[in-house]
C-alpha cells in the first residue's frame, strides 16, 4: 500500500502585546481556524509580553509570510482581541 504524507508549510507568527489574558488569548488565536478554515494553528506560546503561534494551510505550498501578514491584519481588524497589540512579526 502507498502512503501519501501530506506536508503544511507553517509559517511562525508573533505578537508583541500588553495587558494579555492567557486563557482568552489561546481562545481567540484557536479562533483562526474557525474564521479561516483552510487554516491549521500549531505551538501557541504565550507568555506575558508575546503571543507566537506557528500557522499555515494543508496543500497551499506556495503560501508567503505576506499571505499571512494579510490574514492576521484582517483578524485582528474584526475581532477584538484580549490584549493591546505592540506590533506584529510574521516570518
């Protein structure tokens, strides 16, 4: 039997915050692939100052960090968020 193993680029994301709620904030970061489904989210580390997570998309090999850097800007443009946003860092 031939097996096929399917590879998801992942791309790291991290944000700079204040004022962060853990719990809220795993939620609202769990939430990414509610909004967008042909998203996976893996390794959410949150700590006091920064929330990274690692994010990416089954089958989409040619997804760039500027295709995530728009998704995320637009996350957090509809939704509110559990922190105040220093600045965000997609590599």
């Amino acid at each position: 039997m031939l097996k096929c193993i399917l590879m998801t680029k992942m791309i790291k994301v991290e944000l700079d915050v204040e004022n962060v709620n853990n719990d809220q904030t795993k939620y609202w970061v769990e939430e990414i692939t509610n909004q967008y489904a042909d998203f996976v989210v893996e390794d959410v580390n949150i700590t006091g100052d920064k929330v990274a997570f690692s994010i990416g998309s089954p089958g989409m090999d040619d997804l760039t960090t500027d295709d995530i850097k728009f998704r995320i800007d637009e996350y957090l443009t509809m939704n509110e968020q559990p922190f105040k946003l220093k600045n965000l860092k997609v590599v």
